[in-house]
C-alpha cells in the first residue's frame, strides 16, 4: 500500500557518545538542560536528576562511571544563546516605541520620549559642599548631592559667586553661610565684629551675605567737626553733631540710640566733617555716612554764638548760648554778666549743656559721650570752654571727650580734639596769643557689623 501525504524528512539526533573513565565530571559538546537529554550507560537508560544531573555542557553522575562503560547521550532540547548586540549596532530607530524618533529626543523615567532641552536638568555630584562660588548652570532649582555624606543641596539663590545652597538632604543648615564683608578706613576686629574708622573721608564699600540671622546690617556713629572758638572773651564751641545706633549707647542731645542701617553690595561715600575755623565764627563741616548725617558744631566770636549740631556758648554781646540739634546735640550755655570782666559761656556737648559763664571765669564745655562700639570705651563730642577776658582770669575747661579749653589762667585756648568732634576753646582779651580763639576738632566716621559666627 502506497504512503500518499507530505513527503518525510529525516536526519541524525544530535548526540555525544563518550567512554567511561572513573570520573564522575564529563564534558559534552553542547549546552542543555537535565531533562533535555537521554542518557544510557551500555545501553541502559539512566533516571533524570537521580543517576545525573547537566550544567551548561557538563554532566555529573552520582556514581562514577567505570571503563570502558559506553555513556550515550541523546539531545532532545539545546541551550540557545542569541549573544550581545556589538558596539553602536542598534540605533535610536530601533529603541523609539514610535519609530520616529532621532537624535534629539531621550528616554524620560516614566518610558516616554521627549526632546533633549537645551538646557538638560542635572544632579550634580561631588565629594565636597558647594561653595558660595560654585556657579550652577541650571540656576535656581539646581540639585547637588555630596557623595562622601549623601547630603543633598538645592541652589535657593543663583548669584554669580555669591550662591546660596540650602541643605535639603537632612532639612537644616546651608552651604556656606557668608556674612557681611566691606573695605573702606582703618579695620580693626571686635570677636566676631569688623569696625571700620574713617578719620578722614573715604569710600566704605560692603558685599553682602546671605546669614539669615545675622542680615546685612550695620551700626554706625557718625560725628561731626566742632565749631571753632573766637577771640576777646568768646564763650566756647559746640561739638560736632553725634549719632550713634550700637548697642543702647545714646544718641547726642539725650537722643535715643538710633536704628542700624541695612546695607547693599555697593559703595557708600564718607565725609567725615573738619573742624570749623577759629575767629570765624564758623560751624564745623557736616560728617555722612549713606542717609545719616550729623551737623557741625556751633562756632563763635565775640558777637555770635552760632546754632550747630551742639550750640557754642553766649557771650558779651550775645548772652543767649546757641541751639544744639535734637538726637545730635546740647545747647551753649549763657553769658551771665555781673562785671565788666568777664568770661564767655561753655559750648554745648554731645552729653550735656554747656555751662553758663561766671563772671570773670568762663564757662566749662559740656561734656561728650563714651561709645565702645570700636570695642574700647571712648568719649568724644566734647563743648569748648569759654575763655576769659582777662588773661589771668579763670578759664572755662574743655568738656569730656575732646573739647578745648578756652583763655584764661594765664594760658592760651587750645583746639577741639582731632577726630573727637571737640569745640575749639573761647579766646580772651589780653592782646597777643592769648587773645585767639581755637579751631574744633574733626569728627570721625565709624561703621561695626558681625563677619563670623
């Protein structure tokens, strides 16, 4: 009977035929599984698993197989490996779950595929902390993670060279904290504080930082130059105006201490007043500093006592001592007249009126104020004295803090403390040296903030 069908294809199984040596480890051609085989020991089938196991393309037997035992193996199943793809053989095209995409696109997080901005997010990494200079491209929102302790830090403020990286790994603190910085005068250090002195003007230039508890802040004194004395019996002059904003230190005038100013990474101009000239009468000049501004100290002659940011002191033809200016300075004293000898009133002082004159005697200047916002206590602002007409007549002393003393006891009047903002002294009437007055003392500018913690 004919076979009528699809016409048959045969081939050879694919098989391992090996001789048995004692060994229980042999070897096979090709890679397959326990149960992919059939295995026969001179002719006799053996059990899966309980007489042998295969690995990859070695087989174990529990029992080792003696020579010259005939081992057959018969394949009925081959482990296939399709290999590795070789370098750059798949392309974009083949990865894109559209077939469209290019070069310009990437693979995102949730599996969908988005163009490449120009600007890609990053996390940046390092071992160290950012740094006020670490300058980050992405700018605000940038993440920067420190390998060495697994902190992780946000860029909060994106300020070239002045960045600020809020620690948001273990929620507290931020890298680096920088404080206020400035340059301008003469810089000492108080702990943890800069002063700055300007004994004559100059530029205070400040960088700001970004502690928050701390701030960008400032205190200051600003202190004027002292009116200048005048000749014949002339009461003293006021002191430079005074104001202050450290600690609860007062202001001149019985002024309160003032608030701190809040600066900006600029330049501050500082003029820092002269004293006023003597036999003028002239005021000393203004000092500032940003929006502060103290008013020079009253001068005098024998006919005036000006006005100032301390009034000078009354004399013979002007008994009534000048105005001082409120929050910077006190008023002049008066001129008592009891005799034709007499003496000329104290100026006023950043601490206290001056004092009236007592015929012949001048009056003493008013005294200053002690500030140790330097970190040293210094009194300045003094009033001059007044000066007596009569050379040997008792003379009005300089008040604390740089005020001059005025003619009298046989001496000359002498001049307001530099940069102490004192009054020149009052002149007398004896011809000679002894009949000038003096000029005030220049003021000074002070500028204090914290610059570490």
């Amino acid at each position: 009977m004919a076979y009528i069908g699809r016409g048959i294809n045969s081939g050879d199984a694919v098989s391992d035929h090996l001789t048995g040596s004692g060994a229980t480890v042999y070897s096979l051609t090709h890679d397959t599984t326990t149960h992919g085989v059939v295995l026969t020991l001179d002719g006799v089938v053996q059990r899966n698993a309980t007489d042998f196991t295969i690995t990859g393309n070695q087989v174990t037997f529990t029992t080792a197989v003696a020579s010259p035992i005939a081992i057959q193996i018969i394949y009925t199943g081959l482990t296939i490996s399709i290999g590795s793809p070789g370098t750059s053989t798949v392309g974009i095209g083949q990865l894109s779950s559209t077939g469209t995409a290019s070069s310009s696109t990437y693979l995102r997080g949730d599996n969908s595929w988005a163009a490449i901005p120009a600007t890609a997010d990053e996390i940046t990494k390092s071992s160290s902390a950012p740094t006020a200079t670490t300058n980050p491209s992405g700018g605000v929102g940038t993440v920067y993670l420190r390998t060495t302790t697994g902190e992780m830090y946000c860029c909060t403020d994106a300020t070239t060279n002045a960045n600020f990286w809020t620690n948001i790994g273990d929620g507290t603190g931020g890298e680096p904290t920088t404080y206020l910085s400035g340059t301008g005068g003469t810089i000492t250090t108080d702990g943890s504080y800069k002063v700055h002195t300007f004994n004559s003007s100059g530029t205070f230039t400040s960088t700001i930082g970004n502690a928050p508890s701390v701030g960008n802040v400032v205190d200051y004194l600003v202190l004027a130059g002292g009116g200048g004395g005048g000749a014949n019996g002339t009461g003293g002059a006021g002191a430079g105006g005074y104001r202050n904003s450290y600690s609860s230190e007062t202001s001149g005038g019985g002024g309160a201490s003032e608030s701190a100013l809040t600066v900006t990474s600029t330049s501050y101009s500082i003029t820092v007043g002269g004293g006023g000239a003597a036999n003028g009468p002239h005021n000393g000049t203004n000092s500032v500093f940003s929006t502060i501004t103290s008013l020079g100290g009253g001068g005098t002659v024998y006919t005036t006592a000006n006005n100032g940011g301390s009034g000078g002191g009354g004399n013979y033809s002007q008994n009534t001592g000048g105005t001082g200016t409120a929050n910077q300075g006190y008023n002049g004293g008066n001129f008592v007249n009891v005799s034709q000898t007499h003496g000329g009133a104290g100026g006023g002082g950043a601490g206290a009126i001056g004092v009236n004159s007592a015929t012949p005697s001048g009056g003493n200047g008013g005294a200053g104020l002690a500030s140790s916002i330097t970190g040293a206590s210094i009194t300045r602002g003094g009033g001059a004295g007044g000066g007596s007409q009569a050379y040997g007549n008792t003379r009005g002393t300089g008040g604390s803090g740089g005020g001059g003393n005025g003619t009298g006891n046989n001496s000359d009047a002498t001049a307001g403390a530099t940069n102490q903002g004192g009054g020149g002294g009052g002149g007398g009437n004896a011809g000679g040296s002894g009949n000038a007055g003096q000029a005030g003392g220049s003021g000074v500018v002070i500028i204090r903030y914290q610059f570490q913690a």
